[in-house]
C-alpha cells in the first residue's frame, strides 16, 4: 500500500496502475464459466501483470518526486498471483520471485538473514525480522508495537467485525519450531521512503480463496505522520486485504481497496486516514465508482454509508457473497444491501449521492464536519440542462430558493436506472435536511418537489446515473457498463 506523502504543500497519493491487470484476465461474458468457477488469465493479460507488478517496485517509488505516490504494490501482485498459471520459463521464474516472501533469496527485496530471535509469534501471527543494518526494525520497542497492532486489527477485524481469518498456510514461515499453525506471517524490513506495506498471496495457488503474508516498512520515518501511525493505519488496511483474499482474490478493485480503508476507520477511528482522499470523491462525482483511480479509496466513504444504514455487517456480507456473484462488486453490494432488509444497490445509492450534497450535516459518516464540499455543475433552472453520465456517477447543481415550492423535472435515458432528488438544509452546517428522492427504476421522466423552499439557506437538485449493470467485456476484458454514457435533461418546472 502507498500512502499519502507531501510534496511541496500537496498530496501523492496512491493509484491503482492504469487499471488493475485482473480486469484483462477474465473471459468475455460469451465465454464466461460457470458462477463460482476460477476466471483464466490469457497470456497478454499475464504478460501485463508482470510489467506492472515489476514496474511498482522499480523507482522513483523510493524517491519523493512526481509519482512516487501512483503505485500500489498489493494491487499489483494479487494481479500477478492470478496470472501466474498462463507464464512460463523465464517470465514465471520472475513472477515467482516477486510473490515469494522476503526471507527467500530469491526474492527482489530479500531483507537478509533472518535476526536470531526471530519471529515473534502468538496464535495468530509471527513477526519477523532480521539484524542487516539496512532492514532491520528501528528498535526491539517497534516491533513490540507492531505486534500490538496486528493483534488490534485482529481483535476489531475477525472479533468485533466478524471477518473470518486468514486462510491457513501451514507450516509456510515456520521456523525455530515456531509458526507452524497457520499464522498470518508478518515481514518487517525496509521499503522506502513511500511504500508503507503490502499483503501478497504466496504463488503456486489456485482457485478464490488464497494464503497471504504481509511486509511493513522497518522504521516508518519520513511520512506526513508520526511512524507508529503511519504503521498502525498500514497494519489495519493491509490486514483486510489478508482477509479479503480467503473470500474472493478475484474481486473488483473498487471493493479491494474502498473495503480495505473502510477497515482503517473501524480499527483507528482517530486516526482518520481516509479522509485524505476524500477530496478526490468530491471533485469527481461524475467518475464512476467502479473505476480504478485514487478516488477508489474515498470510497471507504460509501461503505461508511452502509454501515450506519444497515450495520457493520452488510460490508462483510458483499465479501460472503462475492464468489456466487463472481467478484461483481456491484452484484455483491446488492445482494448484500437486500440481506440486511435495504432497496438494493441502484436505490441505495441514489440515497447515498443525495446524501453527500449535505454529509456534513449527517452524523451517519464519521467525522462528518471535516468532509469537502460536493462540487456543484453550475445551476438548474427553467432552461434544461444536458448531461451525459456514466455509470455510478452524479452530478449536484444549485438551486436558488423561492417562496413557492420547486419542481425538478429530470428525463433520463430510457431502460438507465437513475436516481433523481432535490435536498433542502435550513441554516448553516450542520443543519435539518430534507430530502425529496425518486427512483427511475427503467429511465424516463420523473419530477421530485420540495415546498416552502424559502426555509432552506441552500437547495441542491441531484442528478444520478445508479445502473452498474454489466453482461460483457470489451477486447482487453474490461467491463462495459451497459448505462455509460446516458443522456440527461434537468430542469426546473412551475
């Protein structure tokens, strides 16, 4: 995982490489295997996998220039991990390496002998480590801290949140006579100056759920916060994608990731690392949140929604259904949503981009007061408004208010389930909301009306193209969404 890091006043942050090599793998839906079957990777797909699984460890990830924030290495090698079965020779021997764990020689970033007294282990974990000077943790006294903190994201994680553990890898890093049963393997050694950690599964795997280990920087100096944060906030997340890995190591990366900071908050609530990529939600509600840029780890927020909505538990439960869903997210979410007695997952997130027009007035998210503003598309008025939208993806316009009640009147694109609301906040923030929401479930006109506009110190109609439907891949695999550029007319009506 790479985490924020300042550069001359502002944020890097990380970025999924172009979009996740997993996309390209799986078969067209024509040729597609039975539910629950393992997707096979093609070899240009795994041929892909490997240069950016090779291209996340290469620099500048260690240097703090232009980019140094833009890889993510667990993302990188859960791709190459699938993709293993369709390289041979030389190439396999190299995907091999970069998945083996850094005790193995022949790993890229083997970290040197391992420290006499090493590992450290209990009944869920071993930590370890080595005495080389260059990899070696910072004191005795931080990896006393790390183990305090693997077994917090257990305890939270598996305990109060219900995840189930770790897929066991056997004797996998036993050594001393220690860590025999399964553990989850901790590595500690030196990453660089951006790379705070990653979880890989160990190669030679087949099939949806899978074994996994996980590498933590040795010292965590150098970073916007303090190094046993910067750690602890690492552990959480990277901790969760170990767990994701025995229900679906094929799941969309939207969920991988936005799931993976969710668990951050739900461990180290004050820590609040994902407010740092909160902006990138704000600035682009027309992006779909299906896509695979930086804004998928401010999606955290959405899972933030649920949780309040419905319960911890429905985040868990996309996971527990995913495998019957065939790593779909958008599938999972709404079988999900309707276990836990909710509208599914158009509907729901009708309500969830309504909601952000004024988050900071809803104590259902966490730190709500600190939340950016929703970027507004100018205003709706008498004259109509034309946009396209993609899917998952909405855009806010003001609304002046008036004495008498405002109508909005919105057209969608016929058979492109939307979402359309207007919401009204009296005073400053935070302040009484009040939502007027419509669902099209097939498209169309709909009008939604909010009366005695004049109470609301702001008016915000919502636009929302909520269809994440997808029955087919393009040539290079990757989802179409069958409602991508759907045309809307808004506007304001008597």
């Amino acid at each position: 995982m790479l985490r924020p890091t300042t550069l001359e006043g502002t944020y890097l942050r990380r970025l999924v490489i172009g979009f996740s090599t997993l996309a390209v793998m799986l078969l067209p839906a024509a040729a597609a295997p039975a539910i629950g079957a393992v997707p096979q990777p093609s070899s240009q797909a795994a041929q892909r996998a490997l240069d950016n699984a090779l291209d996340a460890f290469r620099e500048p990830l260690a240097a703090a220039g232009p980019g140094a924030g833009e890889r993510d290495v667990t993302v990188a090698l859960r791709d190459l991990a699938v993709a293993l079965p369709a390289l041979s020779g030389a190439e396999r021997r190299q995907a091999r390496n970069l998945l083996a764990r850094p005790t193995d020689k022949n790993d890229r970033d083997y970290f040197g002998k391992e420290a006499d007294d090493s590992p450290l282990c209990d009944a869920q974990f071993c930590i370890h480590w080595t005495d080389k000077a260059k990899n070696r943790p910072a004191s005795e006294g931080f990896v006393q801290q790390i183990r305090k903190s693997v077994t917090r994201s257990h305890d939270v994680e598996n305990d109060s949140l219900g995840w189930k553990k770790p897929k066991s890898d056997g004797k996998l890093g036993a050594r001393h006579g220690l860590g025999k049963d399964g553990q989850t393997d901790v590595y500690v050694t030196n990453l660089g100056k951006n790379l705070y950690g990653y979880a890989s599964t160990d190669p030679g795997q087949r099939g949806r759920k899978r074994h996994a280990y996980l590498v933590l920087d040795n010292d965590y100096t150098g970073f916007p916060s303090p190094p046993v944060k910067s750690m602890q906030v690492t552990v959480a997340h990277e901790y969760n994608h170990i767990l994701q890995f025995n229900y679906d190591v094929f799941e969309d990366v939207w969920l991988f990731e936005s799931t993976a900071t969710w668990a951050e908050e739900k461990v180290y609530p004050a820590i609040d690392d994902y407010l740092y990529y909160l902006p990138t939600v704000a600035s682009e509600p027309q992006v779909p949140m299906t896509g695979q840029s930086i804004k998928v780890y401010g999606e955290a927020v959405w899972n933030h929604w649920l949780s309040a909505r419905f319960g911890d538990a429905v985040v868990r439960n996309v996971w527990e259904v995913s495998p019957k869903q065939e790593g779909f997210a958008v599938d999972a979410y709404d079988e999900a949503i309707e276990n836990a007695g909710g509208p599914g997952f158009p509907r729901e997130l009708g309500d969830f981009f309504a909601a952000t027009a004024e988050w900071r007035s809803i104590p259902a998210f966490p730190d709500y007061s600190d939340y950016p503003d929703v970027k507004r598309s100018g205003r709706v008025t008498e004259d109509a408004d034309k946009t396209k939208l993609d899917n998952t993806s909405y855009r806010l316009y003001k609304v002046e208010p008036t004495a008498a009640a405002v109508t909005l009147k919105v057209k969608a694109e016929k058979g492109t389930r939307s979402s359309i609301s207007l919401v009204g906040r009296e005073g400053g923030q935070p302040g009484a909301l009040t939502t007027a929401t419509r669902y099209l479930g097939k498209g169309g006109s709909g009008k939604v009306t909010l009366a005695d506009p004049g109470r609301f110190s702001r008016v915000t109609a919502v636009v929302a193209n909520v269809d994440g439907r997808s029955n087919k891949r393009n040539k290079r695999g990757k989802r179409v969404y069958k409602s991508d550029g759907s045309a809307y007319k808004a506007r304001l009506v008597g």
